[in-house]
C-alpha cells in the first residue's frame, strides 16, 4: 500500500500493489474478510514461521539495545534516545545506517511526524527539514520540538544550515550520531597511520571522514554550547539540557564505534541500492 503511485513496485514487484492512504486500504481489505468470513488460523505454518522470527528479530535487537559498552552502538543510541524524547516530537532523520536503523527504533505515533531521505536516500535534506518543520511548529504547536538526528556523513551535505537555525532562533535538536565514515570509519591511530603510509588521497579510503570529528563545536562558532557524547549517561543528560533551549539550535555530537553496524539481514535486497 504506498499513496505515491511511481513508488509501488520499487525494487521488488508488489503482487498486489495498491495506491492508497493507510487507513482506507486497511478499512477496506478488513471490510472484504469479513464480509467473506475470511479466517487466518494462528497454527498455520508460515504464520508461526513469521512470528518466530518477529521474536527471533525482537530479542537480538534488544540485545544490541542493552549493550552500552563504549565506544557505543546504533541501536544503544537509538534506544536510550528515543526514551529521552518529548511524546510526539518530529523526527528529521538522514544517514546511512543512521536513517534505515532509525526508522525500527525511533517511533512516531502520529501521521507527519517523520521526514527523512526516502527512498533514494537522497543526503542533505535533513537540516532544511527539520527548519521547515521548526518553522511550522512556531506557528502552529510552540509546545511540539523537532529532532534532527543525523548520521555524519549526511551531516556534513548542508551542517552549516546550522546557522540559519540560529538567525531564526529555532529550537532544534541536532543529534550527529557519528561513526566517523560512510557505512563505517576508522580508529583515530589507524586513520592516521593510513594516512601516513602513502599519497594521502590515494590511500584513504574514500568512505572513511575524519576520526571523531567535534562537530558539536560548531555551535562555539555562534557563541552557543554543544554537547560531546560518548556513554549512555552523557547521552541522556546532554538530551535533557538540549530540550531546555528554546532560542536556538544545538547539535549533540554522539560517538559510536567506527565499525557498528546494522542487524544482519536475511534478504540481499533489504539493502542493496534501489536506484
């Protein structure tokens, strides 16, 4: 079900695509079981295959969830992230890992809550995103905030519309969740040895950025404060003191091990490019 038509069929062909909002395409499918007397038995096979697997899934994830060891994980941060949110904030998020782990694990209850690359990944269109829906908050939901969480690559496509956050005092919380790279980075001591065994631009690994980038710094250019992160605690309270500025912007700069990854997926196509 997908209500942008061009969508439907988009990497693997629907058997059954439908061109609809959410809620009609539900009502209506549900409308035509019962009229039928349709019943799906619990025991059936690929019904208990499916839920063990849900299960399966639920319990590696919350594994990953719990492990808090440093230098962090994705899912670590996602999880105690998404606990220090206000209830039914808009969640702007971009990135690699970043984005695809984000939308399992940082939850919206309400429609339009959500804006993030889509499905061409498209980096760069956080920071704007998150300043329109700023913009919209201010004049319409004062009491509603906006979370900007992005990985560090996509960050670094239009970061300095940081500053337009600040000319228009607009109360956004920017969370660089940073592994140092695209898909992965690097150790600050590796990074710098690679550097050193040859031409620099021929043996740096074209995914890899800077190691451990302060990009919470930036806010020091506007005369304001950012947060550097690097445990659980630091993330939380950092969060915490985010929210209370109501006059501008500031970016929660969290480190996370340059080779966290994403839960393994069964299926090649979950993560190949859809170009």
């Amino acid at each position: 079900v997908e209500g942008t038509g061009e969508e439907l069929h988009n990497s693997v062909k629907s058997e059954v695509a439908i061109q609809s909002d959410m809620k009609p395409a539900v009502a209506q499918i549900l409308e035509g079981l019962q009229r039928n007397k349709f019943v799906f038995s619990s025991q059936n096979e690929w019904w208990r295959e499916l839920e063990k697997k849900c299960q399966d899934n639920k319990k590696i994830v919350q594994a990953m969830s719990a492990d808090v060891s440093t230098p962090l994980n994705y899912y670590a941060v996602f999880h105690n992230l998404y606990e220090a949110l206000p209830d039914n904030c808009i969640i702007v998020s971009e990135g690699a890992n970043t984005m695809d782990i984000g939308r399992s694990m940082l939850f919206n209850n309400l429609p339009r809550h959500r804006l993030d690359a889509g499905t061409f990944g498209t980096m760069g269109v956080g920071p704007g995103f998150a300043i329109a829906a700023a913009l919209y908050c201010r004049h319409y939901e004062p009491n509603k905030r906006v979370i900007c969480v992005e990985g560090d690559s996509a960050f670094g496509f239009s970061g300095m519309e940081v500053e337009t956050m600040v000319r228009y005092k607009l109360p956004i919380t920017v969370v660089v969740v940073n592994n140092s790279g695209i898909y992965t980075g690097m150790e600050p001591e590796i990074f710098k040895d690679i550097q050193e065994s040859g031409e620099i631009t021929k043996v740096t690994p074209p995914g890899c950025l800077s190691s451990v980038t302060r990009y919470d710094n930036m806010m020091s250019l506007f005369g304001r404060v950012g947060f550097f992160v690097q445990t659980v605690p630091e993330l939380k309270k950092a969060v915490n003191e985010a929210l209370k500025i109501k006059d501008g912007p500031t970016i929660v700069n969290v480190i996370i091990n340059p080779t966290a990854d994403r839960k393994p997926q069964t299926f090649n196509w979950l993560t190949e490019s859809k170009l």
